[in-house]
C-alpha cells in the first residue's frame, strides 16, 4: 500500500534537513552583498565576438556528462544544479528518471567548486555545454536549472552571443536572477572572515548580477519559464509579487511565463529546496514549456500540476536520504573552495568596447566541431574481398579515437590514431553508404561504390 506523503510532511523533512547544518550549508546560507567599486560605463554589446574560454578545454569536456547520442526527435535537456550541490545530488533521483520514462534524453554540467566559485567561470561551462550538446544532437536544445542553475544560462547566452541560436527553452527553478536580497549582513561577514566567490556575486546589487541583466534580460528566439516560490526561504524571504521577485524576467525580447507554483496549485508550500527537487507543481509546468511551443503555459498545465504531491520519479521512503545529501561535500572538496573578502572584479569580456552596437560583420561565431569520415578504396567490386582503410578526425584535425563506424552490415571502432581497418567481401553492386558516431559530435557519413566484377572472356 502506498503511503500517503502530504505537503506539510515534505516541508518539515527538508526543514529538518536545512536546520541539520553540514553539506546543506550552501543552498541555505545567506549571500554576501554587492562589492565597493566602480562600475563599467558600458557593457559588451548583444552582438559582441564572444570570448575564448580561459578554463582548458579537457576540465570542459570533463564536466559535460551526456548519453551516447543526442540525436533523434526529442530536444535534449541541460540539467544545471544550484549553489552548493552536484548534478548527481540535485537530479539523479528525480529530474533524470522522470526525463528518461519521457523519452527525453538529457546531459549535466558540473559546475567549479559546486558551483561555489566564480560564476563568470561557471558561464564557461555552461556555453561548452550549449555548443557540444547542439553540435552532437544537431538541434536546438533546453536548460533546466535550479537555483543558481536557473540563473548561469543567462551569463553564457549573454556574453557567448553565438549560443542564443542553439537554445530553445530557459526554464528556471527558482532561479536567482536578481540576486539574493539579504546581502549587507552577510557581506560585512564575508569581508571579515571570508566567503565563497558565488556568495558576493548572487547579492542582489553586485555587479555580476548588473552585468547578467544589462541591455535584455532575454533574446528573441528563446522561451523563458521561471517558477518561483511565495514560501522560498532565500529568494523571497516573506514573499513579494511575482512581477517584483527575484526570479522574474522582463525584457522586449524573448517570450517570457513568470509564475509562482502557488498561483497554478495554492496547496503546493514547498519552498527553494523542493520547488527544484519534488515540486510536481514545477515539474508539470516545465514539462510544458518543454512540450509545446513557447514558454509554459499554467492554464495548460495546471490539471497535472494538481494531481499529485510529488514529481515522478521521486521515491518517497528516500527523501531524508535525498535531502541530507544535497549539497554535502567532501573535506577535501570544502578546502579547495576559493574564498574571498570581496566580489570577484568583472572580467575583461564585460566590458563594453563599442557605444553603439557593432556591424553584423564584426560578429563571430565560433564553428562547430564536426566528425569527418575518409574510406579508401571508395570504389569496391562484388564478390571480392577487401581490406578498407578507415579514418575518422574532428573538423579541426584532430584524431577522433573509440569513434564507432557502420559500412555494409559490419562495424567497427578507430584506435587511438582515429584509424582501423575494415577486411568485409561486398556481396552486391550498388552505392551504399559508410557512418560513424561517438565522441558527442553529429553522425558523419560517406559514399562508398560497389561495381559488378567483370565478365570473365571466353
């Protein structure tokens, strides 16, 4: 028999779960408030050539955690975690089974430090993630990212301009748009004793969270979603208007749904934690966005919204287990954090260099990584066999190694050298063609002819 789960026993599991202290500190914690300095004058214009990443391009790789192959029907999902917490601790037993029994396939970033470190850097990843997740699905793709997570997406499509073109949905679980409101206290903390870079940054004020929102706090060609919380005990402590939260967007740009779970289902209390954990409130209302055209929908949404407490695949005997690991880190982990005494300064790419927006032509957008698949012979002959000799390299020239190559019912896999050879006997004449997948890029394809043997003379 399934046991009952009612909202005020959700509340007081993950209350008892914040009041635990321990890994749980990070998502709880207030942040510090704006740092002393002067701002820019201006910012990066909308159109400016995005920056080179300063992180190296293996630890990107590294973060990125996505299935064999992105490509089908379903727009693949960025699952991005908030302040504090691992993708593992924030999805794996939630987010991930309810997208996977959807068919909906979907990747995570792990962010610096837990997310706890400069969230400039954590845009890095985050715009890696957006360009190799479109390049391998060959399609545009959707975000859905709690808290801090809810936020980050905006750093990368603000600043790496060429990802706004990749990206379908912005779907924010409390997201911390606008900063966090108690900030002076905590700051004047921080100043003496120190605190994590994401801390200063995420008060609201500070000039990360200025230049986040500068010029359009959305683009056109993109459908944003952010849920909020009246309960959420970080955000919005004591509750305001929606269209005053910190979660909410305005901008001339972009299609835009800000809604509190609370509007759409008035017995849904769950507060920051749930809403991006077991909300089926939140859920449903993504699931929307995620399934139609435009941001959700909560007239649409709101039937299965209601139906029930928790979001599927959530198993209610191990909530205090979920919860109690959210945000825990390892001694290890905690002493590799960077601490500050001040707001990280902006980096260089922030800064505006032009007052007025730059021609279409000053726009750079970096290309994306493609295999590309070599075969010789390319022309085979019936009933003869032959050895093939395959290679497989990425756009840029490098050797694409354990890349996977299908010709005429056999397959394969390269060494490390992107190179294997191939020893099959064709049966028929005609053109067929060769593919190969892996490494999280496009499936790449090339020709290969089989002419009939020659007649033998009499």
């Amino acid at each position: 028999m399934t046991r009952l789960v009612t909202r005020r026993r959700l509340a007081a599991v993950a209350a008892a779960t914040i009041l635990a202290g321990g890994g749980a500190v990070a998502l709880t914690a207030p942040y510090g408030g704006a740092a002393e300095g002067d701002q820019p004058a201006t910012y990066a214009p909308l159109r400016n050539a995005p920056p080179a990443y300063s992180q190296a391009p293996a630890a990107l790789a590294a973060a990125l955690k996505c299935p064999p192959s992105l490509a089908g029907n379903r727009t693949p999902v960025l699952l991005i975690a908030g302040t504090g917490v691992t993708p593992e601790q924030n999805f794996d037993w939630n987010w991930k089974i309810a997208l996977a029994k959807r068919g909906i396939p979907q990747c995570t970033i792990a962010l610096p430090y837990q997310g706890l470190g400069d969230i400039q850097v954590a845009g890095e990843y985050v715009a890696y993630a957006i360009r190799t997740m479109y390049g391998a699905a060959g399609r545009k793709i959707s975000i859905v990212g709690h808290s801090q997570g809810g936020m980050v997406p905006r750093w990368a499509l603000r600043f790496w301009g060429d990802t706004r073109a990749m990206v379908d949905d912005v779907i924010g679980l409390a997201p911390s748009n606008h900063g966090t409101p108690a900030g002076d206290a905590t700051m004047s903390s921080c100043r003496s004793s120190g605190c994590p870079a994401a801390y200063a940054q995420l008060a609201a004020g500070s000039r990360f969270l200025e230049a986040l929102n500068s010029r359009f706090e959305a683009f056109d060609g993109i459908s944003y979603t952010n849920i909020r919380t009246k309960t959420d005990e970080i955000l919005d402590p004591g509750g305001v208007p929606t269209a005053q939260a910190s979660t909410s967007l305005t901008s001339p740009q972009g299609r835009i749904t800000n809604v509190a779970i609370q509007d759409v289902c008035p017995a849904d209390q769950s507060g920051h934690r749930l809403v991006g954990t077991i909300s089926n409130t939140a859920f449903e209302l993504a699931m929307d966005a995620l399934t139609h055209d435009g941001p959700a929908d909560p007239g649409r949404a709101k039937a299965a919204a209601c139906a029930t407490t928790l979001m599927p695949g959530v198993d209610p005997n191990g909530l205090q287990g979920n919860f109690s690991r959210l945000g825990a880190m390892s001694d290890a982990a905690k002493a590799a954090v960077p601490i500050v005494r001040e707001e990280p300064a902006l980096k260089a790419y922030v800064g505006g260099r032009f007052d007025v927006e730059p021609p279409d032509a000053a726009i750079v957008t970096p290309p994306l990584e493609r295999a590309q698949l070599t075969i010789q012979p390319t022309r085979l002959t019936a009933g003869r066999r032959v050895t093939l000799r395959i290679r497989v390299t990425s756009s840029n020239g490098r050797a694409l190694s354990r890349q996977r190559v299908r010709v005429l019912g056999r397959s394969t896999r390269t060494g490390r050298d992107g190179r294997v050879r191939l020893k099959l006997r064709p049966k028929k004449a005609g053109k067929t063609v060769a593919q190969t997948s892996g490494n999280g890029l496009p499936v790449a394809k090339a020709t290969i002819r089989v002419v009939h043997a020659p007649k033998k003379r009499s």
